[in-house]
C-alpha cells in the first residue's frame, strides 16, 4: 500500500474508456434508474475517482459507475440490473483491503454499501448485535459498550473497516489469537447473490441444519454473495489487562520464544513481534518507548481478572527468561498498555513514512518457522535490492513484511512484486499459506497458483460457480484462471531467477 495520496502510477489494470464501456454505462444507467429510482448512481471521472483503488494503489482502475444503495431492496435492485446486462459487480465497504479486494475491474460497477450503516439490534441478554454491513468494526464496540459487551475482532484499520469487508475477508486482529477470527464471532449473516436472491447463512441458535455455509461465505472475498445483514457475538469485557513488552539480541530466539509461550499452554490475548526495521520506524513516529538496540521485539498480553492476570503474566515472564530475554518489561497502567500496543497498531502508517509505497505482505506458517523465515528474508533484500520491515501476529503465525518501493519506477514495482512473491512461496514451503488475513483479491493471484493444484482451484471455481454462475461479481478475483496459472508457471521468478533467462520477455 502507500501512504502518498497525491502520486499516480501507472498500473496493470489501467485500461483507456472504450466506445463499448461508454454504450454499456449509458444502458446501465437507464437500467438503474428505471429499475432503481432510489439509488445514487456516481457517474463522471471526478466522482468516480475515489473509488479506483483501495489500500493497495498501485494498481487503479475507474468502474463504470459506483451505486450507493440506501437499503436492501436497492441492493438487489442493482445486482439483478448488472445481472441482466452482464456488468461485473464489485462490493466496497470501507476500501481498506490491502490485496486490492474492492479494487475495480475493467468495465465494472462498483457497489457501495457505505450508508447501509444502520445497528439493528443490540441484545445483551442473548450478547449479540445485528447491525448491517456498512457499520464500521469499532462501532459495534462503541454501542455494545454501556452493557460492558465488546466485539473481539479488532483489525488494525478498526476505525475504518466495515463489518462486511470483515465477513468477505474473514479479517483478524491482534486479539484475535484468544478470541478467534471473524469467523468464529459471527452467528447469523444476510446475502443476495448476483442473481438478487436473498441467502440466509448461519443462524441465531447455536447451531444451523445443514452443511456450514456460513464459515464458507465468511472469506469468501465477495465473490459469492453480497453481504446485507450480519448478526456477531458479543462477549464481556475483561476487567484487566497487562501487555508484557520484551526485547531480544536475535530473531530466531524471539520466534523461538513465542512458541513456547505457546507451547506453555498460555493462549495470550495478543502475541506480537516486530524486527529492528519496523521498531525503528515506529519509534521515530509513535516514540512508543521500545528497545531500539533490540534485533526482535515481543508483545505479549494477558487478559482476565485480577489474579488470573497476574498468574499468566509470570509464567510468560519465566518463559521469556528462559529464552534469552534481553529485556523485560509489564505495563504499569492503562496509559502504557495503549502506548506500547500504539506502536504495533501504527506499524503500517510508520512504513509509509519511509517510501512512497509500500506492499503489505501476509503470509502464514507454522510459528518454529519465524525466526527462518525472516532469515530468508533478510537475504532476498539484497537479492531485490528492496528494504523490508516486520510485523507478525507471531502467536497465529501469520507475518506482514512491508517491503518498501517506488511505485512509479517500473522496475522498482516488478522487483517488489517479486519479492513478496518470493516470500509467499517460502510460507508454502514451510508449511504455511500465501493469506493470513488479507486476503488473495488481484494481489496474490499468482501466489494461488503455487499453492493449490489445478484439480484444488477447479474446486474452489466449481463453488464459485454454484453462488455466481455468470461469473460477475468480483470477477477475475481470488481464484486464478488456469491459464493465468500456466502462463505463470513458466514466467515466475522464484529466489531472484527467472526460468529460462534467455528467452526474451514481452
Ligand atoms: C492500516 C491498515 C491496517 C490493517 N490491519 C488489518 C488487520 O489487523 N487485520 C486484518 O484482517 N486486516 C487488516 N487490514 C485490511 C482490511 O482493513 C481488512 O481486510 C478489512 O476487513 C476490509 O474491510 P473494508 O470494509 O475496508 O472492505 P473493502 O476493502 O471495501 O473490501 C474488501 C473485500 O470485501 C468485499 N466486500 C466488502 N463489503 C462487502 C459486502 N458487504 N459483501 C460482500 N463483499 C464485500 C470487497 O469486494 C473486497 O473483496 C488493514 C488495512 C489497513 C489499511
């Protein structure tokens, strides 16, 4: 992603107006306003702009037009337009997807479900809130709040991420280690399928008939259905919490400790780690008051009463002593808690400083394999001549290097598109996965194919198929053609190699 919003970059997916696209968005404009009085359409490339990319600009493309349903009905309304007239259909909820999700496709609409932001429901004996899908992740906090209930998946881009894009993208957070992930918070959702039936996944008991649809749906990227409604556990908050922030000489000791933090049998509420690059770029932004002589940095939180607190919180520490901690540190009150975790959350901006892009890697793997992995990591930024920093959810394994380029040096782009290429297929080999929490969207197409078989991927388009036979919504997403995945079986650069480096690229 970058952080600078005033530079343009050419990009992959930039494709000039056609004479065809212009027919098309003058038909479809007819369509909606006949089918669809209600809803806002935006036409016009001013308008359109702000919808040409999400959190990973690099890659641009302006839709067709953007609609902005007021309600449900209006939702369906456009699904069953753009179904009739073969337009593909992109959902958007806040646009901060970081694999270029809710980024347009050529010839698209793009449909908005940012004033869809009603809180329907707020029930603190059953605990749960049923809120539609434009209500931002922190909100559902905020009006849980005077019944001391709280929604538990917390993404860092909290304050500006909707409950929907976290159902498409079955999103994560820093205490989603004890909590579990969106998946497992979510009881009830309503949908409407490109073909503007209304779905009902999930339910409000604590278990539906039939096959488990709903865990399918969530991460489903929005290439099934359109999310309308959504009904999450709330859960009480805990009286205290006390953040362990400890410092190590190495990498490989500080991954070696997380596991057996682990290992212990301790689930913390969160269990964090950032290497010497991101401590220093947080530090000279936030000043968050960590080691900065340390190579590697752990955050560990214990969550609970009183006394189970202070219990877990001396086992953690006896861990890290064991561990070749080089310091250690326990927050002493609130306000240090929220200092020391404002460092970790402000990670992502830090990295912005320092280039004027920046690409979020996540990749997952089993967490012995932290300290090897970035290891290699080190290495491949000489092999790109590219700097990377590190952040990982250590304790799920899942890791975010930010490698850090120029966007508008073509070179520079391709190099860093390698690199995190370079890095997805190092979690595969260690037994992990190219997507922790982000999400595949056109980002990590390629990394899909290194990862499944075709016989795998034919599965996931055969689903695909069963929700959205015509292909439309959040088309050429998520899930790799077979060609594209032949195509990059014999051009992928792995370890800085390309295969046949005598064969002339075009
Ligand atoms: C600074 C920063 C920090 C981040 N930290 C985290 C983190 O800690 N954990 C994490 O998991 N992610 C994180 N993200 C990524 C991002 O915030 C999440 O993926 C989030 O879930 C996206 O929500 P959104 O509302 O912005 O969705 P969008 O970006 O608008 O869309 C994301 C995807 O969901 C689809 N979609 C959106 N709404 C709907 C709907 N109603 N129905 C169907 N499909 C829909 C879109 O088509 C797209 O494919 C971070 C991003 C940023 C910029």
């Amino acid at each position: 992603m970058t952080t600078d919003a005033g530079s343009h970059h050419a990009s992959a997916l930039d494709t000039p107006p056609t004479s065809a696209g212009a027919q098309l968005r003058a038909r479809l404009l007819n369509a909606l306003q006949t089918a669809v009085p209600g809803c806002q359409v935006l036409t016009g490339e001013e308008n359109l702009a702000p919808y040409e990319t999400d959190a990973l600009p690099v890659y641009r493309q302006l839709p067709l037009m953007v609609a902005l349903p007021d309600d449900e009905s209006q939702v369906q309304g456009v699904l069953r337009e753009c179904r009739r007239l073969g337009v593909p259909v992109v959902p958007r909820g806040g646009g901060t997807s970081l694999s270029g999700g809710a980024t347009p496709m050529p010839n698209s609409l793009v449909l908005s479900l940012a004033r869809l932001t009603r809180v329907l429901e707020v029930d603190p004996l059953a605990r749960t809130a049923t809120v539609q899908p434009g209500v931002r992740n922190i909100r559902i906090s905020e009006v849980a709040a005077p019944y001391e209930l709280y929604y538990a998946p917390d993404p860092s881009s909290q304050i500006a991420c909707t409950i929907g894009g976290n159902v498409a993208e079955n999103a994560g957070g820093l205490h989603c280690l004890k909590y579990g992930l969106t998946v497992h918070n979510i009881l009830r959702v309503k949908a409407i399928s490109m073909d503007g039936e209304v779905l009902e996944f999930g339910s409000l008991a604590p278990d539906a008939p039939g096959l488990d649809l709903l865990a399918l749906l969530i991460g489903s990227e929005g290439m099934f259905a359109v999310v309308t409604e959504i009904t999450v556990r709330l859960i009480p908050k805990p009286p205290v919490a006390k953040l362990v922030l400890a410092s190590f000489d190495d990498v490989e000791t500080a991954g070696d400790a997380v596991a057996a933090i682990i290992g212990e049998g301790i689930i913390p509420a969160g269990l964090e780690m950032m290497d010497k690059p991101a401590i220093a770029a947080v530090e000279a932004f936030v000043h968050a008051g960590y080691d900065q002589e340390a190579a590697a940095l752990l955050l560990c939180e214990a969550d609970g009463n009183r006394e189970e607190v202070a219990e877990e919180v001396a086992r953690i520490c006896a861990v890290l002593q064991r561990h070749e901690v080089r310091d250690v540190q326990v927050s002493s009150n609130e306000a240090e808690r929220l200092k020391w975790w404002s460092g970790r959350k402000n990670a992502l901006p830090a990295a912005g400083r320092l280039a004027p892009d920046y690409f979020c890697m996540d990749g997952s793997i089993p967490r012995r394999a932290i300290g090897k992995l970035l290891k290699r990591i080190q290495g491949m930024e000489e092999v790109y001549g590219l700097q990377c920093l590190n952040v990982f959810h250590a304790g799920d394994g899942n890791l975010h290097p930010l490698i850090l380029f120029d966007g508008n040096d073509a070179d520079q782009l391709r190099r860093a598109e390698d690199f995190g290429a370079d890095i997805l297929e190092r979690c595969v080999e260690l037994g992990g996965t190219i997507t922790g929490e982000h999400g595949v969207g056109i980002e990590k197409l390629n990394s899909m194919c290194v990862q499944f078989t075709p016989a795998e991927r034919e599965t996931f388009l055969a689903i695909k198929r069963a929700f959205d036979p015509a292909g439309l919504l959040n088309a050429d997403k998520g899930i790799p053609t077979h060609a594209r995945c032949a195509e990059y079986g014999h051009m992928h650069v792995s370890g800085g190699r390309l295969p046949f480096p005598d064969i002339e690229r075009f």
